[in-house]
C-alpha cells in the first residue's frame, strides 16, 4: 500500500461537456478544482464564464476553479475524474480514442497515490483490460499499489431538472480500501446518494442497459407508430387505451439523438460478440430508431404537399437540439432532417432559441424568435417548452408537429 | 335501427378458461347469466363447483348461473361475450379456428337485438373484417342494424391477486348508441373503470401492444442474463445496481410461457406483414424468449456435474406451471425442461403443489408436499409461493434455482 498518503483530495476532471461540467461546479463548492478539457476554445469561453450548452452562467463558476488546456497544468492535482466522450467509429464499433488519450495523459502527470474514477460509458471490461494496463504501461506504477482507480457511471440527463446531479443516486465502484472514506465524502457532492460497490465491470454493465433499455423501448413505440402508420390506425388513441393498463410503460415514439442511446448498444454488442455471444435485442431499437429521421422526413414531406403551398412558402423547422430543453446540436436527428430538406429546398431554414448564436452561424440557424414572422410554416422537431409561447401568434393550421 | 329493444341484458359467456369464468362469476352477482364451452369435461365439473384452475370455489357459483355445453341452449340469452383462445399454429401464424367456430354457432343462436363482445386477443382488424362478415353471412342479419358487436380486451392475469377484474381499468369499444347504458351498467361488474370507445380495431392494438412490450421487455432482460454468463458478469449484482436509477425498469429473467406473451406478438407481426410491414423488434423478445428453455436446462445440467452426484440420485423438478401461482400447465417451459430431463434420466421426477390430482396424473406428476422427502435434489422452476414453505427442512445446498 502507498505511503504517501494525501491529507486533501484536489480534484481535477478530464473532459468538460455536459458530464464533466456540472461535476467540476459540484466539487468547488468544497475543493479546490481543476478542469480540463483538450479543447481550447471551450477552455477560452469557460474561463470567460461561458457554456455554450447554456446550462451554467458566470455566477456558479467560483473561485475554486481552474480550468486548463495544457495538460502540465494538472499534475498537482490528485484525484482524476474522467468525463472524455466515447462514441463509435462509422462502423459502429467503440471508439476508445479519447479515453486511450486520457490515459496517455494522466500516466504522465500520476503520481504516487493518485486516485483516478473514470465516469465514461464503456462496456464491460474497459477500465479493468484497457485503462489500466495503459496508464501501468507508460508510467511505470501499479494500480491498486501506487495509484487506485475506481469507476462511477455518469447518469446526467441533459434538460432535465428534475435529475440532476445532486438529485439522483449514484453509483461509484472503488475496489480499495486507500482513501476511501476521502473519496467517498468527495463523492457525495456528486449524488444523492452513493452505492458502492467493489466491481468495476458490474458498474459499466450496469451504466450500459440502463441505456439499451430505453433505447430499445423507444424503438419498439417507433415501431408500433410505424406499424400504425401503415395499417391506418390511430397511434395516439391506441396509446391512450393501452395506458389505462397497469403496467403499460408510457415510452413515447420520437428521434433518438444524443451521445448515449444511439451508441450504449453498440458498445454492449460489440463486447458480447467478441465474446461469441450474438446480440438479439440490444442492436433492434438502433434498427429502427436510425430509421426514424428518414420516416420523420416523410411524414412532413406528405403534410407539405397536403397543404398545397406555393413554391416560394417560407418554411421554418422549429427546435434542432438532439432533444427537447436542451442546447446541444451534436448527434441531432432533427438537425439531419432540416439538411435533407434544405438541399433541396432554399426557402426551408432552421431555428432554435436554445442554441447559442455562434453555433446558429456555423450551421445557418436563427435563434432570434422575432424573426419567425418572417415564416409561412412551422415544422416543429425538438419541442422545447419555450416552443408553444415562441409560437402562441402563429396560425396554428400552418404549424406541423410530425411525431 | 333495431326495434326490439331489450328490456334486460342476458349474458352467455363463451368460452370458460381462466378469461372466461371470472367473467361469469361476476355477472351473476346481478344478471341470470349463462356459460358455454365446448370442453364437455369442463362443463361437467364447473356444475359440479370444480374449477381445475383452483381460482373458484364451489361457493363462488351462486343459483344464476347456467352452465352448457349445448349450443341449442344458449339461444335464450342476448348478450354474448367471447372469450375462446386465440392461439398459434405449428407455422407461428394466428389460429383464428376458435373464434370462427364462435362465429359459426352465434350466428344459428344469434336474433335480432342481440349483442356480442369479443374479449379474446387477437391482430387489428379480426373483428370488424373477419368476425362480423361470418357472422353476417351466416345469419342473414346485419351488425349496427340488427346486431350489434363491440370488443373488449380482457386483461385477465392469472395468479395476480392485486390484479383481479374488478381492480383494474376495462376497455371496451362499442360503436353503436343501442343499449350502450345498459352495456356499460353490465361491465361495470367487470373492471374498475370502463373505458368506453368506438373504435374496435384501436382496442384491439391496444390489448396486443401492452403484451408485446412486456415480452419484449422480458426478452431484453433474459438477453441480458445470458450475456452476463457469457461474459461471466454477476448478472444479479448489476441489476441492482441499474435499478438505482430512477427510470431502470427491473423486468426478471424467466420462463415466459402461457396463452398471451408467446402468442401475441406472432399476431401483430403477421398482420403488419400482410400489410408490407416488416417488424423488426416485435418479435426480438420471441427469439430469446423460447430459446430460455433450453438454457435453464443447461444451466441445470452444468450445476447438477457440478455437485457431482451418484447416478440414482432422486432430483425433484419443483414448480411446473406456465407461471407462479396459477394451476394451469398448458405452454408451460417448466414443463417442457422436466421433459427434456425425464427422457434420460428416469430419477427425475415432476412436483407441483398446485394442479389438479387429474391433471397431475396425466403428466406423470406429484402433487403431495409429503412425498419430497423422498428426494435428494430439488430444482425450483416456477417458484409458487407456497414453494418456500415447502422447501423449508430440506437442506438449502440441495436445492437449485436456476434462474
């Protein structure tokens, strides 16, 4: 057991988007923190008070914090929470660049009693035969001896207020005895509550059905709405029946985006194959919740030429985000819609009131809500709640809510 | 509009299973009712106060009730409610025979006035394009004119006590004004609340849905379970752990046999197929569902090597019903692993406290608590909850719960 036992736990977390950012606001209410993220205009923009996700403001950035783009920056802090993304390659398979890159990183600032909790989603086994075997390799100590991981699946729920950090269980695996009761009193700024447990690999599996579950689910409504669809029956009565059931699970049919659901599966599968067990289920929502940006496409495509409208109607798609409340446009099916529409169709445009204006420029999005009255029609795709004020003057005969 | 106006509802029930006779036994606490079935055995004990099901009593049928197995003698009733299964063929396509032969015999009984719910399960469309057109060519009467039919999916979930008829909210769509308060007056005796609609083929989806999604569910969690053995995870441990999260729903990995979760997504399935809608997660849960038989089975075989037992050691299969606490074998996976086991190992025997002594002499099985004192190993398939108190003075070491 190492020696050189810390009196204070200094904090530093690894990746600052929507995982990392509210842990590392959490923490410097108690502790001296540090984040630090390999992207240096988002470092820019935080030291500014910025978030362009638009969850937090100048005010809950305290004086407690650092933030850093240049990793030699970190090597006085002490303990390591990993937040990088884990996303998939175009074939589908995990993409473990940026955890291999963390790795990389901290076996060059670790130090003797180090402590490091990873918080990405990854399948089974990623920390235990990918992580540590890494950072053993390139800095000469032994986890478990010199330094201690642990595991903790992130759970953050972006838009949604009533789970956020502070609000919800959390789970944190740490299979040593070294600083625990430290690590723990750390921890319980994070949760509501904290489950331990001592297995790492039960912690990742756990993260990754939570996952597979509402995506599945979510494709199964996708797939009872498509099958509706197509035998002119009427979903939402069908839905409303159904749900007078006892157990019937109100999962509701829609475009599944995000940095979670569309990959969590793919990073289950993939360990399960290896392993020679083939996937039934897990990869059947994806089948259909990938599908959905093209069927949502046509169902509004079908509601346009109902309307019969002149060729120069200015048409506005109402809501981008990867999903409802929030300000996030990356993995967004709502924005792939509005790119097939626009390819072909110049007085189609985008809008979003979440998003910031910066980002609105990139991609030729309008975020002023004045500037609606300038539109015929109104598709809306991510139904935010400020949607229905944004939209209350507007004929409701022209506004379209495909799914 | 039919005329003849009803002054009180008659009701015949048709079709006396576990849908069937709650039903009965309900209306007659206010209505002169009647049951038919065609199963002459089961007619003859229900007069006798048997229910094979061990769900009613003696008492529980009062002096209203008239039972038949003659068709002639149900034409004095006016109120027909349909509950025959609708099972599958060897071809995992609808075996609509049942309630064809319903249609076939209410349409000689059938006058002018009369009312018929269906109840059983079946695909959209069943009643209003198949029953009532071989109704009406039958009987040279009209539905909405002469008679009028409605559709009311049962929700009926054997050895569910919190879940009884009239503890739970009832479906019924009924397209027609015609003696719709004394209808709805009469099903007030068979739910909760009734949920009244007009639309027979959005009920129909409704009843199908709610079950797809539970198999589908079920299968999730059964794909799980055998991805964690393969993975050699503690497959319990992780739903723990996962169920610490708000939205984790914990479905149990199991056996799924019975008349509805094996059934009903194969009639979904072939009607979205005929309509050129291929379902992809429909019948997922179906895959892994009935592949679950032959993996209890080698689990069993595996923990059996492992206690390394001599060749005549008696080993008793426990609990060999469909599911817990119901008496009825029919599509049981219990059963169909005691059998696969009994084909070669003629040490093995069957036991369920709760069947029939007929029924159980049929399958060859015990039904006497104080004949397991005569066994050495006890594996628990369906875990009645009697079970426990069975098991009680056996030695714990002996006895294996798969799953």
């Amino acid at each position: 057991m190492c020696k050189n036992k810390l009196k204070i736990l200094r904090p530093c977390v690894i990746g600052l988007g929507y995982v990392g950012l509210p842990i590392l606001v959490n923490l410097s209410k108690k502790y001296n923190s540090s984040g630090y993220d390999i992207n240096k205009q988002r470092i820019v923009e935080l030291k500014k008070g910025i978030d362009i996700f638009g969850v937090f403001k100048k005010n809950n950035f305290n004086k407690n914090i650092n933030f850093y783009s240049d990793s030699n920056k970190i090597s006085s802090y002490n303990f390591f929470i990993v937040t990088v993304p884990t996303p998939i390659l175009k074939n589908k398979k995990p993409d473990l660049s940026h955890i291999k890159d963390v790795c990389l990183t901290i076996s060059k600032v670790i130090k003797r009693g180090d402590i490091i909790v990873f918080e990405s989603t990854v399948y089974p086994g990623v920390t235990d035969n990918f992580c540590i075997p890494l950072i053993e390799k390139n800095c000469a100590l032994k986890n478990g001896v010199d330094f201690f991981v642990g595991y903790s699946p992130e759970r953050v729920n972006p838009g949604d207020n009533k789970h956020q950090l502070k609000k919800i269980n959390k789970i944190l695996a740490y299979p040593h005895n070294y600083k625990k009761k430290y690590i723990l009193k750390l921890y319980s700024l994070l949760g509501k509550k904290i489950i331990l447990t001592k297995n790492i690999k039960e912690a990742e599996t756990a993260k990754v059905i939570e996952n597979i579950q509402r995506d599945v689910n979510i494709g199964l409504i996708n797939e009872i709405f498509l099958a509706c669809s197509n035998l002119k029956l009427n979903f939402s009565n069908i839905i409303k029946l159904a749900s007078t059931k006892w157990n019937f699970l109100k999962f509701k049919p829609g475009l599944v985006g995000g940095h979670c659901l569309p990959v969590d599966p793919y990073y289950f599968s993939y360990i399960c194959k290896k392993k020679k067990f083939n996937t039934k289920i897990t990869l059947a929502g994806r089948y259909i919740n990938d599908q959905m940006a093209q069927v949502v496409k046509d169902i509004i495509k079908s509601k346009l030429k109902e309307m019969k409208l002149k060729k120069n109607t200015k048409i506005l798609i109402c809501g981008l985000t990867y999903k409802k409340n929030v300000a996030d446009l990356r993995n967004s099916l709502a924005l792939k819609i509005l790119k097939m529409f626009k390819n072909k169709n110049k007085y189609i445009k985008g809008f979003d009131p979440l998003i910031d204006s910066k980002t609105a420029k990139n991609n030729g999005l309008f975020t002023n809500a004045n500037q609606i009255k300038n539109f015929d029609v109104f598709i809306v795709l991510t139904n935010h709640s400020k949607m229905k004020k944004i939209l209350k003057k507007v004929n409701k005969n022209k506004i379209i809510i495909p799914i």
